[in-house]
C-alpha cells in the first residue's frame, strides 16, 4: 500500500515558536506548486548535507528509512550505510503521524538551511527538506518495509560540535543530569541536550544518570539536541526522586489544613493544606490528586520537591495576603467550612486521608497530632494549633503544636 502526503502551501500549524523545537523555512521562493514544468533533482541527504547541492533547490531523495516521527511536525529520515551527513529533517507540518520508525519512504520537497528569524537569529542552521509548506509537488511516498539504521556513538564532549551528524541516529554513554526538564521539554547532561518534542519519558531531574540516551540529532534554537523515540531510548535511568505516581501508603501524609480563617483574613485566599514527608526519598509532588469531598478534585499543577521529614504547604493564594507566605503549590480545591473528606491520591491510590466534619474552630488551623496515615483518619487525632500566625493560629510549613 501506498501512502501519499501532500499539504496545502502554508496551511500547517505554526511551528516557529519556541515550544517546537522543529522550525521550518517560511517564504522559501519555491516554484509555483502547480506549475507542470518543476521538476525536482534526484540527490542523496550525503549530498544534500555535505555541501553539493546548493539551499534552495527542488529536490527528491528515495529509498530512506524513518527514524523519527514527530507528530504534527514531520519526520527524521536517514540513508543506510552512510554516518556523517546521512540524515536529515523533513518538515510536513501535518500527517507525520501516518509514517513510522522503520519504514522506507521517498521524499520530494524543497531543500533549505533554517536559521532561525530576523528578531532571532540562530548561530547555526538547520537543513531541512520542506514539504509541507508546498502543495502539488512535494510529497512523502510509502516504500515498505526500509532498512535496519545502526545508532552512530558520540562523545559527550564532542556533542555540540557534531554538525555532520545532524538528522542522524546517535547513542551517548554515561550521561548525568545537570538541567532538568524546562518549559521547552529539554533538559541537559553538560553539552549533552536531550528533547522530549518526540517522546515524554516522565520528569528529568538534576542528578539523575542514564547508561544511555539514544536518538535523532537535531539543531534549533542555538544547540544540538539529541531526540529519543521511545522508552528503548533511555536505557538504565536511575534517580534520587520518587515521582507522585510512585508515592507509597504512609510515606506522605496530610498534617494540617487552615479551613477556615478568621475574620481579619480571607475565608477563601488564606486557606492551605500541609503534607508531610515521612519517608527516607524526596517526593515530587507534580500530579498527586487532591479531593475535597464529591465535588472537588485537581491536582499539583507545578513541581514540588520533598525531601525527607520536610513540609509542602499548598496555598489558595500565592502568596496569602493575610499570613504572607508563598507556599510551595497552589492549592485549587477549597477546604470547606462544613467538613468534608480530605485526600491525596495517586495513580495507585488513595495515600491519606482525613475527615474534617466537625472541626469547628475559626482562625486556628486543624493540626494533626500524629504523623501516621493510618492513625490520622479521624478528627480525634486532630487539634486546633495555638501557635500565632497574624492574628490567627497555626505552623504552616513548621512543627505542629499538637505533636
């Protein structure tokens, strides 16, 4: 079966911004998409990225095999047999998703080198064939089944000087996080980049190592990029944080909640919940649901890192403009005044929880006397704290008074 991509001219999803990672060359000046008389050069990617076929040509490369998919963005194509200069980025905007690792294609489009924008220019480019921003005479045509590509080793500190291996398939060893995750979804082994543009393999933090990291390399926004496809591409993670989904019972535990507070504060902005770490590993709390009852549910929208025996205050508003604290996290659920059952949970579970009906203390938080989850269900393992905070009371974020 053959499948045929071709996209309407400058139709496609804007991929310019930052978030991508994958940029096309707009405004190309390629020949009019409906002209009969554009006839594309047969060249190999060898060619196109060594230098001997000149940006700016109408081109057409056959019989390379897929390594990448990036879905609504295009694909990673490479040549079997050939390392250096062997690969190169195809730009369809849409439809990338029909393709898959593996598979033989033949590419018609137009071949540029993308160097970022007037405003922001890149200090490198990025070849590309583009098809997607040209109808008619570009396409992504379905050869069956291609070749095996063998991933090419590079050294860590040859990464961000290793052009000739941009769109190629690499593999680097021994790699130790130095940046985690950041609003782009990259993060970084020293001149190691990693991006999740093609594949989310969970949060990265500083300190953890990976045996390997195996992907596409790509080019944008200043620096070389390694870009993994799968869980197979991140091989031996180890990690000193336990992410929310991987919480266990007892290890995290609900120790004091501000439901309702008093008159010189807001009954709404100045509530917060507490959670204590009872463990031995540093928790991140991105993810962990919150329930108030039947009606409210959300979850830790940021990253919050607990280590052992530490607080995490979650606050209605940041900061509370009666207490003055920033908190650790939004809290988005509210605490409600009548009482209400109180739980964390993860993907596995409910981790605690706690029932509020009945505490009826106003401007004084709901202090927990015990830090075990399993003692902790019912209000008379609960006080209200007598510490002052402003006017009212409570030890948000500290020791509570009722231990």
């Amino acid at each position: 079966m053959s499948i045929l991509l071709a996209l309407s001219a400058c139709n496609g999803p804007d991929t310019t911004s930052a978030d991508s990672g994958l940029v096309p060359n707009a405004d190309s000046g390629a020949p009019d998409s409906d002209s009969a008389e554009v006839t594309p050069d047969a060249v190999t990617i060898y060619d196109l990225q060594n230098g001997t076929v000149a940006p700016d040509s109408w081109v057409t490369v056959s019989g390379v095999t897929v390594t990448g998919v990036v879905e609504d963005r295009g694909l990673f194509v490479q040549e079997s047999g050939t390392a250096e200069y062997g690969g190169i980025w195809v730009y369809t905007g849409t439809g990338a998703e029909a393709f898959a690792i593996g598979q033989a294609v033949e590419v018609t489009g137009w071949f540029e080198e993308y160097g970022g924008t007037d405003d922001e220019p890149w200090e490198d480019t990025l070849s590309e064939i583009n098809v997607g921003e040209h109808a008619g005479t570009s396409s992504v045509t379905d050869g069956g089944d291609g070749d095996v590509i063998e991933a090419v080793a590079l050294e860590a500190a040859d990464f961000q000087s290793a052009e000739s291996y941009e769109g190629v398939l690499v593999t680097v060893s021994a790699l130790t996080v130095t940046a985690g995750d950041d609003e782009f979804g990259e993060w970084a082994a020293g001149d190691v980049v990693v991006s999740s543009i093609a594949y989310e393999g969970g949060p990265v933090y500083v300190g953890d190592t990976f045996e390997s990291v195996t992907g596409v390399l790509h080019y944008g926004y200043g620096n070389y990029k390694i870009v993994p496809r799968s869980e197979a591409d991140l091989a031996g993670k180890t990690s000193q944080i336990t992410r929310s989904s991987d919480i266990t019972v007892g290890e995290l535990v609900i120790s004091e909640l501000m439901i309702d507070p008093g008159a010189d504060c807001d009954d709404t902005k100045d509530e917060y919940l507490e959670l204590y770490n009872t463990g031995s590993r540093t928790l991140d709390l991105e993810g962990l649901t919150l329930t108030v009852g039947e009606e409210h549910t959300d979850s830790v929208a940021s990253r919050v890192l607990v280590g052992p025996g530490e607080y995490a205050v979650l606050v209605r508003a940041m900061p509370s403009p009666c207490y003055g604290f920033e908190g650790d996290a939004a809290l988005t659920v509210p605490l409600v005044n009548d009482g209400a059952v109180v739980a964390i949970a993860n993907t596995g579970g409910v981790l605690d929880a706690v029932d509020t009906t009945g505490f009826d203390a106003v401007g004084a938080s709901m202090s927990a006397a015990t830090l075990d989850a399993d003692e902790n269900d019912d209000l008379g393992a609960w006080c209200a704290s007598t510490t002052p905070l402003g006017t009212d009371f409570g030890t948000p974020g500290t020791a509570n008074d009722c231990i």
